[in-house]
C-alpha cells in the first residue's frame, strides 16, 4: 500500500472547510438523519436528546448511546459528529474507535472535568470545541481543536447569546490586527491565549481553523444573521426538530445559509413555514442553567 | 489572455480555490447564480458535501446552465465533491444529481470516513513532478468509459481523470500551496 498520512492537521482542519456555508444539524434517531441529509445539511450531530429537552430532562447529561450514533451513522452518506462531555478522555475514545466523523467537545453535556479540556491534537479524529471570545477560541485550537463554534445559549431558540459571541471574536481579532508586534505577548496574556495562536492571528487576519455558529439558532432568518456576521456556517441544535414542521425548517434554514444576503429570497423561503421552536428569554435562565459557562 | 475563473459558492470550500486562484494571478469570482456564469472561461465546483451542493445547485436553478455552460466546452475542474457532481454515475441509487460531463462510476467516501482521510503525494499524468494530495472522505473512480482519460490513480484507484474540457480530481490542490493542478487546469483553457 502506498504512504498515507492520517490525523494531520491539514487533515482534520481540511474537513472543517469542506463543511463551511452549510447546516451541521442536531439529531437524535435514523429518521430524523434521513430528514436531515434531505434537507441539505452537510453534517448531522448524534445526540440523545436535542439541547432544548437536556434543559428539561436535567441531570446528567453525557455521551449518547453508542447504539443511538451507529443506526444514525447507517442512516446516512454525510458526516456524523457525536458529542463528548468537556474533558471526558473515555467518551472521546470511544466516539473515535466508532469512527464518527468529528467529536464535539461539547458544554451541552455535564462535563467531566471543570479544570481540563481534552488533548485534541492527540487524536485522529478531528473535534470542534466552543468558544466565547478569542482567548477561549485560542486555546481549543492550543488543545487541537480544528474547527471551533461560537457557544451562544444552547437549547434557547434565542440568538442573542451566539450575536454577543461572534462579534466579541470579531472585535477582538480586529483589535489584535492594529497591535504592533511588541505589545502581542501582553495581549496574550490578557486574553488567555498561546502567545503563537496570537501572532498567527494578527498575521492572517482571521482564526487559523473554520468557525461556526451555535446556540440559538432557531429560523432561517437566525441562520442568515450568523452567516451576515461572518460565521462561516450553522449548527442547529433545537431549531428544526422541535419546530412545527422540521422538514420545512431544515430545507429553508440551509437555503438562507447559502442565500444570507438575498433578502427577497429569505422573505420568500420564511413564508409557510409553521411555528419555531418556541424560545427562552435569557435572563429568565438562572446561572447554573447556562451552557456557556462550562468551558475553562 | 486575461480570463476569469468562476467557483461554484453554494457550499464547500470556495475561499481556497478563490485564493488559490489569487495567488496565481487569476481573475476569480463567487457563482451562485446562472447569470453569475456569463462571461466565465471556466468554472471549479469545489470540494463539500456533494448531496448539498446537488440540492442547492437544484434550487438556485443552476443545473441547466450548467449543462449549458459544459456544451459550450467552456472548462470545467471537480474537486473532491465536485467530481462526484460531474459525473454520470449511473449506478447511483438516489435522486441526488449527478450532472454527467464525465463517463464514470464513482464510489462516494470510498477511502473511507474521516479517521481514515489522509495526504500523500501522488504521480499525476502531465505534471513532471509528485502533486501534494489531501484525501479528505475522498470519492475514487470506479470505472471509465473510453472517452475518459486517467490522470493519476493511488492504490490501484483511480483518482483523477479528464474528459474533454473537464477535468476532476479526488482529493483536494486547494488545501495545498502545490499549484501544479491548478496550472494544469488553466493550461487546459489557453488551448
């Protein structure tokens, strides 16, 4: 057999921009994969319970079932992605031995360890972890992350939470693009960051790996907006399975990803769709109800 | 001849045929609609999920420009996905599009799932030098018609191929900064 290389950087990174202007949605049995890869969506997350109903259900929230990610991953041509609890080494392992696609290091679920964050680059599989604002973006991709996501307020069906994301990571790369080169290492330091993700940064402009928005995303108009703001694509997580018609809602939601700046087109495909999800208004969350703070 | 590259921009990954494009000082320019097409000298439909890309080609209403665009024998180059749009594969089982400018059988993520995506560097007919080559879930040809010229073939698969003015590849130049594909592309056109 000839030379190949696995697990690489620009391997796992590479997948993540084949992913880009497109749907990564949440599902939790074959069905609604089917439904999903129908739709358009370029990638389906295997979850036991979609973000809004782990709210409801409470507990512990962990690794789906294996089962549960095999049917899904029988059920369809287009990527898997199964999400891990933050720090869980063994769900990870074991996501990876099943050969999903990519692992979400996940705030969704309970994690495993409130201090650690995973060794992604010790994997072959590639993972997409959270962020809130660059120094957090940085130091995923510091642990081996090779696809990041905006957090937001999963489960909400409210966007407000994914918009203070992006532009924080926005204004902070814009902030870094006007340092000199002498005052990097204090902004480094500030911001939590490895100080060569920081310099790679300033030089390129833009995060060195694809980054998505997630965490309330619940219309096509939701979509249009994260894409508007320089996402480079969609995960959504409760938005179109527990809308009133998710076959509807996965079709429109992955045409105004491609379409965002067509405005009489997002018009036309947000007409006759049935109702959202129905959302939760953040400030009525209490502080340990908030997703987005797991994650260190 | 100064001509302009179009990038098929409903999916996938298109700023890295756009740079790539950049770097070896050509006009570039995002299609995601059929008027977008007017004036091209070609067209790349990039790397992506290629059931996506089929649905969204559908939807914008691109598909018979596209024919068109091809009947023109305007140049067209399929990357990964790409080359599983681009060809006629007729064994497939779903409705999802195939547009059929190459005579061929595909075997979609036929090296495997993501664990199993990797790089090598591969002996591409026409380019003196071993090409950098990212397989990421790659498709492989299964088979050709006689028409069809092999470019390049990894583990006795065949990797890359041309027909005419259409020319597709499995894995992906855009992920490089090995341009030689590319040249080859562009070469095709200034015949």
């Amino acid at each position: 057999m000839s030379k190949r290389t696995i697990g690489s950087e620009r391997v796992k990174r590479g997948m993540a921009k084949m992913q880009k202007g497109g749907v990564i949605m949440d599902v939790v049995n074959a069905e609604q994969a089917k439904i999903a890869e129908a739709a358009g969506a370029v990638a389906v997350m295997a979850l036991e319970r979609v973000p809004s109903d782990i709210r409801k259900a409470g507990g512990v929230a962990r690794m789906a079932n294996p089962k549960i990610i095999e049917e899904v991953m029988n059920a369809v041509s287009i990527p898997v992605m199964a999400k891990a609890r933050i720090g869980h080494i063994s769900e990870a392992r074991i996501l990876e031995s099943m050969g999903v696609d990519y692992i979400d290091e996940s705030e969704v679920l309970t994690p495993a360890d409130e201090e650690f964050h995973l060794l992604k680059s010790d994997y072959v599989v590639p993972f997409v972890c959270g962020c809130r604002d660059l120094g957090e973006a940085l130091r995923r991709i510091g642990e081996g992350a090779s696809m990041l996501r905006t957090k937001g307020e999963p489960g909400t069906g409210n966007i407000v939470e994914a918009v203070r994301h992006i532009r924080k990571v926005n204004s902070q790369i814009s902030v870094l693009s006007t340092k000199s080169n002498d005052e990097l290492m204090t902004f480094a330091r500030d911001i939590g960051a490895p100080y060569e993700l920081v310099k790679e940064v300033k030089e390129l402009g833009k995060l060195p790996v694809v980054n998505f928005a997630a965490g309330g995303v619940a219309t096509p108009a939701d979509a249009a907006l994260m894409m508007s703001l320089g996402a480079d694509g969609v995960f959504v997580g409760s938005g179109i399975f527990k809308s009133e018609s998710p076959e509807k809602f996965a079709r429109a939601i992955v045409r105004a990803t491609t379409n965002y700046e067509d405005y009489a087109l997002l018009a036309e495909i947000s007409k006759d769709l049935g109702e959202p999800m129905k959302g939760i208004e953040i400030s009525h969350l209490q502080q340990d109800e908030r997703m987005q703070e797991r994650g260190w | 001849m100064a001509i302009t590259i179009g990038v098929l921009a409903v999916q996938g990954a298109v700023r890295e045929h756009l740079l790539a494009l950049k770097v070896l000082g050509v006009k570039a320019v995002s299609v995601k609609k059929a008027e977008d097409l007017e004036g091209l000298d070609g067209l790349i439909i990039p790397g992506g999920e290629s059931t996506a890309i089929g649905r969204l080609i559908r939807e914008q209403g691109l598909e018979d420009r596209l024919h068109s665009f091809h009947k023109e024998g305007k140049a067209i180059f399929g990357t990964c996905a790409g080359l599983i749009l681009c060809s006629t594969d007729k064994s497939h089982k779903t409705d999802d599009l195939r547009l059929g400018f190459i005579d061929m059988e595909v075997e979609r993520n036929g090296f495997g799932r993501q664990v199993a995506s990797f790089e090598t560097s591969l002996n591409f007919e026409g380019i003196d030098q071993e090409v950098e080559a990212v397989f990421i879930r790659a498709p492989y040809i299964q088979s050709v018609g006689p028409d069809v010229k092999v470019l390049a073939t990894f583990d006795g698969k065949i990797v890359a191929a041309e027909q005419d003015n259409v020319l597709v590849t499995a894995h992906h130049p855009e992920l490089t900064e090995d341009y030689a594909v590319l040249n080859y592309f562009l070469d095709k056109i200034g015949k």
